[in-house]
C-alpha cells in the first residue's frame, strides 16, 4: 500500500526584487560600503574603496556600518542608498 | 477544515518516504516519520487553527510560517498532536522582533534554541524535568525540540552551509527543549517570573550556546554554591563572548535543597549572580585575546543585563551537585521570549 506523505518545505517564496539598472562605468560615480562592523570586514572594504578610487575612477565613497552585525541595515542606512550609484556588502568575519 | 495547500508525494512504503525526505534535504539526518494528512490534520485540530494561518513573518527574508508547515514538520519531528501547542507558541515566540530570528539561526556563534516548557501542560503531555534533564529525558520535549530544528531547516532554509553559517554548532540543533520540575521546588516557576499568571501554561525560548555543566557537592552555603556558577559566567564571558544578556541557570534538587532552605529565591539568585559575575575587558589578555582589549581594559563587563535576566530552572535529577549554564548566543543582541501556550493566544496575536 502507498503512503501519501507532504512537502514540508516553504513553498509560499517572497516576490523577488526588482533588479537595479547595470552600470556602464564605474568612472565619476558614488559607491557606498555597507560593512557588518566585523573586525574582518574594515580593512578589507577600505582596500577595495581605495582600489574603486584609484583604479577605476571611483569619485566618492562612502563607508558606513550597521548597528548590529546579525540585523538588516538600520533604516538610514537603507535610505542613504537611494543617493550612491552602486552599493557593496557582505561579511567580514 | 480547509484543504491543506501543501504538495504531496506518493510512496511505496516507509523507507521509500525515507529517501524522499533525505534525498530532498528535508531532514536532519535522522528518520522522519512521514507526514500524512490525517497526522498533520490532527494537530492542526487539537491547536484549533487553519492551515493557512500565519504564525510570522521571519521578517528579513520574508517568510511566512503557517500552521500548517509548523505541522508537517512536528509530525515528521514524532510529535503527537497534544505537542503541537507547544511547538506553536514556540515559534510564535521567535518571531518576535526582540529574539532576532534570522540572526540567531544564520550567525557562524552555532546557537540552537532552546525551549523551556512551564505550567499544566507539562503534566499533559508527559514532558519531564528530572533525570536527564538536559538530554534525553522523555518524549515531548525530545519531539518539540526536534520540530523546532526541522521547522527552520524546511520552512526557512535553515541548512548547514545554505542559511545556517554554524562554525560548529552543537548537539542541541537536533534538540533543545526542558521542562522546569516545577513540582519539586519552592521557587516561583519561569514562566510566572516573567509575567505568565500562575496556572497558565509557557514556553520561554532562547538563542542557546550549549551547556555548562559545573559540580559543586562539598558545601551548604548558598553563597558557595552560587559562587561556583559565577564563575562559569566569568569563563564563559573569558573563553566565548564577554556581553552581558540572558543566561540560564540550571539548577537540581540537591543544589536547589540547600538554597530553598536557607530562603533564597530565584531574584536572590539573580542579584547575587548580576553582582559576582562580571569581568574587565583586560582579562581577555590572560586568555590569548589581547589584541582586541584597547585601551578599555579597566570596562567591566557583567554576564546579566540586570538580575531579571537571569532565568533561573529547577531541573535535573534528584541526586548529584551538577548545575549548568547556558550562555546566550551573543550577549543582548538577541533576547529569551516567554508567550503563553494556546490557541487563543495565537489567534489573538493574530488579530
């Protein structure tokens, strides 16, 4: 006899994003680092800002870190975002 | 009762069921027991709800938890339908912003959560806080544990190396529940110490590092007894994080004798525990952690928030001085949870 049995995964997934437009360039634009305050994560994005600047004519960056390394990024930061060309994350650990 | 919405498999047999669910990743390693309708109906109708009702949101990836997934993965964690109250309140617990969900089940620290059941229910469905209290102990808080860690790894993709970034983790991510021996004590049950009325069935949930055990069965002084888990505050403050928060302190009959008969309640302890565990940042320097003392070597650190932090248990088995301590996963920046068990309580969260 056959068992009938359930899928127990989460099968209701959020609506995806909407994608931000590609750049062409990165020559002149404002690039924004969003760190999770690690110790790894400091030196590391101030290397790859000052590589953005000097290599790929990067006009600003912008270095900024959230309160809380295991929350999403406090709700100025999140704003602020609205004002860069592109924005980098990720985790230093 | 509603149609259930969830896809469905057909299988030749158990172990047929078997691979299916490890095939797909949906298991922690263990067997599962295979989620039928009827199972999943029935605990749906024992906790009076609709499959679709939505317990939270895991508001960072914006997952919906509904009943009905909550089921599936307590029928497949061996839960019967009289434990699924008890899964649900637990999760609508986690949902709450103060215990930071996604952090706590994602972060590299390896924490598990760890339930603590409280009241009439524990009686109900057979959960025990006596021998074995931390481990083993008996089937209901074997199985709420359990649906705990498959909820997160099906409904949320709590995977090792997908959302779950563990170092290493520990042995309370195949389950981590306890009920306090509420029977066996003078104190004043967990669940009451944080606002539940007497009578009422709880569940308190916290980001939970694994547990300390201590041993201390050479004194009647309270205050020695007491000094011996400050001090496992103070390694742990030394050796894995120095903030303050939640801590659990685990405490058996023989221990908890000495301290009921000298009139010390669970806000004594907490006082006493808030004042004598804490640290100076420099002490890091003694243990190999030097490098990230700076200049505030001179701050001091305590191990609890504030004395109600401390979350005091009476479990364990009745002979032998052995105590624990269950540090939280990183100090303040998650928080225990208590919420009442029912039904009522969930539809009203609801509305």
């Amino acid at each position: 006899m056959t068992i009938r049995v359930l899928d127990p995964t989460n099968e209701a997934k959020p609506a995806a994003g909407e994608e931000a437009p590609r750049l062409i360039s990165l020559r002149g634009t404002t690039v924004g680092f969003i760190s999770n305050g690690k110790e790894g994560a400091k030196e590391y994005f101030n290397h790859l800002g000052r590589m953005l600047e000097t290599e790929y004519g990067v006009a600003k960056v912008v270095h900024r870190i959230k309160s809380n390394y295991s929350a999403p990024a406090d709700k100025h930061i999140v704003d602020e975002i609205r004002s860069w060309h592109a924005v980098v994350t990720g985790i230093g650990d | 009762m509603q149609q259930l919405s969830s896809r469905s498999y057909e299988v030749d047999d158990l172990m047929s069921a078997q691979e299916l669910y490890h095939s797909n990743g949906w298991t922690d390693g263990l067997p599962v027991v295979p989620p039928t309708e009827s199972a999943v109906r029935a605990c749906l109708e024992r906790a009076g709800l609709p499959p679709d009702h939505v317990i939270g949101v895991e508001s960072v990836r914006e997952q919906p938890i509904t009943a009905e997934k909550l089921a599936i993965n307590a029928v497949m964690a061996g839960c019967l339908p009289m434990h699924f109250p008890v899964v649900l309140a637990a999760w609508s617990a986690m949902v709450k912003e103060e215990f930071l969900l996604h952090g706590t089940t994602s972060s590299t620290g390896g924490c598990a959560v760890l339930v603590i059941i409280n009241g009439p229910i524990r009686k109900e469905i057979g959960a025990s806080g006596g021998f074995n209290a931390l481990g083993n102990s008996d089937r209901a808080t074997a199985c709420i544990g359990r649906a705990i860690r498959l909820g997160l790894i099906n409904i949320l993709d709590v995977r090792p190396g997908g959302i779950d970034r563990s170092t290493l983790g520990h042995p309370g991510k195949f389950s981590y529940c306890i009920a306090e021996d509420e029977e066996d004590t003078t104190w004043t049950p967990l669940g009451q110490m944080r606002g539940i009325p007497p009578g009422v069935s709880s569940v308190t949930v916290m980001a939970s590092m694994g547990p300390r055990q201590l041993m201390n069965e050479w004194t009647h002084e309270p205050e020695e007894i007491l000094e011996t888990f400050a001090a496992e505050m103070r390694a742990s403050q030394r050796h894995y994080s120095i903030y303050g928060g939640n801590q659990i302190v685990v405490i058996p009959k023989q221990l908890r004798d000495i301290l009921q008969k000298a009139g010390w309640s669970k806000a004594d302890i907490g006082r006493f525990l808030h004042e004598r565990a804490r640290i100076k940042r420099k002490e890091w320097a003694d243990v190999g952690k030097g490098a990230v003392v700076r200049d505030r070597g001179e701050s001091i650190y305590t191990a609890l928030d504030s004395p109600e932090s401390c979350l005091v248990v009476a479990a364990g088995g009745p002979a032998g001085g052995f105590g624990a301590v269950i540090a939280p996963w990183m100090g303040h920046k998650t928080k225990a949870v208590t919420v009442p068990i029912g039904a009522k309580y969930v539809k009203r969260e609801e509305a």
